[in-house]
C-alpha cells in the first residue's frame, strides 16, 4: 500500500517506515528537507536530513545549534526501515528530491521544483520511481515560461529606461531564490552594480561563498542620506512595497519578478511598472514532463489547486490523485514563502 510510505498527518508528509516526515510544520523527532524556504524548513526539530548542498542556508534557517546530517546528492542513507537519497530539484541552492525506497516499491517526493537552467543551483534530475509526489504551485496550462534570456534583454532594456528618464529602477522579488538567480543571470550579460535591501544581503553573501557568480552589489543602507539613485537597479523584497523605506526612491519605476506576472492584467491589479516572467517553480510543461519522466504508476499531486493537472495526467492515462486521498489527518493548505 501507499501508505507504507507515505501518510499526510497534521504536522506534515510522513513515512512510516522510516519514521519521519517531510518538511514538518511543527516540531518533529526526525524530518527529512527539501530545501530552506521558511515554509519547508522550521526550527524546532531535533533532527534533520538534509542536502549538503543547501547546508549553509539550512544554517540561516534553522540556527546555529540545529543538528543536521548532510547528505551529497545521490548518497543512499538509511532511516528506520527504508533507504533514503536526496537528488537535485532545481528551485533554489541545495533544493532537494527526496527519494524512499523499501522493497519492491520507490517513492520520491519532488517537494519545490523546476526543469530550467538556473545558475545558482543543480538543475533537476528525473528519479524513476513507483509513486511520485508533485507540486502544482503553476498547475494550469497558461502558465509557460519565456526563455530567460527574453526575460534578462527585457530587464536590462527596463533598467536603460530607467537610466534615460534619471529614475531609479526598483525591483521586487524575492529574497530567497528569485533574487540571486536574477543577480547571476544579470552577470551573464553585465558587470553594473545592483543596489539591495538589506534583507537580502546575507542570503546573497551565502550564495557567494558557495561559488555562485553574481553582478556586483551594494547596501542600499550603505549609501548616504539623501543620495540619488537615479538610473539604479534596485532589488527588494515584495514587503517592502509601500513601506518608508521606498521614500528614499523618488519617482521610481517599480517592477515584480513572479511567476503569476504571466496572468495578463497581474502586473496591473498589483500596481506596478512592470512585470517580468520568472519562477523558480516548474511551469505547466515542466509539471507534465516531470511526471512522465518519473515513470510512476502513481502520481499525486499536492501544493496549488491540482485539479486541472490530475485532469489532464489522467486523460493521458496516468493513475493521478490529490495527495489528500491517501488519507484523512491531511495538513494544512501550505503556501509558498516564495510564491512563484
């Protein structure tokens, strides 16, 4: 049964043959991450399976006095009665697959996920298997991604439009994730400085010191009162939208960085300048190939409203479910800290 290995319960995803959940909401004796987003990796636990690659943010995270067991992706590890690996999902540094084998049955739980390149993290790896557990944050077919390339000439001519008109350019998006990946695909075609918030300079610092390569950087904080930042590029995160801290930017232009920028008119009803096209979660075809390519002869779906993309799994002729049905003590609606 599917159950042998995973249950939905109230403080997340569990396994019962290995005794431990996935990304637990509350405090657990053993859990297993995906990655570090706040919404995946809470404090509390006293113990966690992690991926070697995402240890410093799971430091940021979680604290200095977590206990963590750092894995390589790909290294079998044993929990209770199952084996365990952890293997590359391509939605942020050190973001993690979770792979559950016992005999003669496999699960993996993608947790976040996406198929695009992206610099600043190992890019996802389809692990076949006999039950596999997906996302569907994007779960509808008009969410299709533009080639980031598209994305990064429109930012750049965004940002000398900017510069032309002596207007700071100010772009939310957020902290974790969606910020360093725009800082090194911007260094794939720049070398200009970008202005942050100081929300993000720790976040970006780590990713520095795990060898991800990004434009130059500076505090906003660090610059004296009352400068101009016209012509600048600016990246804060979405709180910051509306706050004191914009009074600084006078007569800026203000643009988001999201995945839901692909809804015509969400850019608008939002109130900003401009909308770029970028996620850090797989878009429909990306959702569609990764259930393929796992092989499953069980699909369920979890996180997002799953309705149209178990629909069309099953028109296809996949055995797709709601994750909820494979049992009754579900956990709570979990949204994503990143969003897009």
């Amino acid at each position: 049964m599917d159950t042998d290995l995973l249950q939905p319960r109230q403080e997340g995803l569990y396994c019962p043959a290995g005794d431990f959940f996935i990304d637990p909401m509350w405090p657990v004796a053993r859990a297993v991450l995906t990655h570090a987003h706040g919404d995946h990796a809470r404090a509390g636990s006293a113990l966690y399976h992690v991926s070697e690659a995402g240890r410093p943010l799971f430091r940021e995270r979680l604290g200095a006095d977590a206990n963590l067991v750092e894995h390589a992706y790909g290294e079998p590890f044993q929990v209770g009665d199952t084996t365990v690996s952890l293997h590359p999902a391509g939605h942020v540094l050190g973001s993690a697959q979770i792979r559950i084998e016992i005999p003669g049955k496999v699960a993996v739980v993608s947790g976040d996920y996406k198929r695009d390149l992206d610099p600043t993290c190992a890019r996802f790896t389809p692990v076949p298997c006999d039950i596999f557990v997906t996302e569907s944050t994007f779960g509808l077919p008009i969410y299709r991604w533009p080639p980031m390339d598209r994305v990064i000439t429109d930012l750049l001519v965004w940002w000398d439009e900017c510069a032309a008109r002596q207007v700071p350019a100010v772009l939310f998006c957020y902290a974790l994730g969606k910020a360093q990946r725009l800082l090194a695909e911007l260094a794939l075609r720049t070398d200009r400085t970008v202005h942050l918030h100081g929300a993000m300079l720790r976040l970006v610092e780590v990713y520095r010191q795990a060898g991800i390569a990004m434009v130059p950087t500076v505090s906003v904080g660090e610059s004296p009162r009352g400068r101009d930042f016209a012509g600048e590029l600016i990246l804060a995160p979405p709180s910051a939208a509306g706050s004191p801290w914009m009074k600084r930017f006078a007569q800026a232009s203000m643009g988001f960085a999201s995945g839901w920028m692909q809804v015509r008119g969400a850019r608008r009803r939002r109130g900003y300048d401009r909308g770029f096209v970028v996620s850090d979660h797989a878009d429909w075809n990306g959702l569609v190939r990764s259930a393929q390519d796992s092989g499953a002869s069980r699909i369920y779906v979890t996180h997002g409203d799953g309705e149209a993309l178990i629909r069309y799994l099953r028109e296809a002729g996949h055995d797709a479910r709601p994750l909820s049905s494979l049992g009754d003590a579900a956990p709570r609606p979990r949204m994503s800290e990143e969003g897009d």
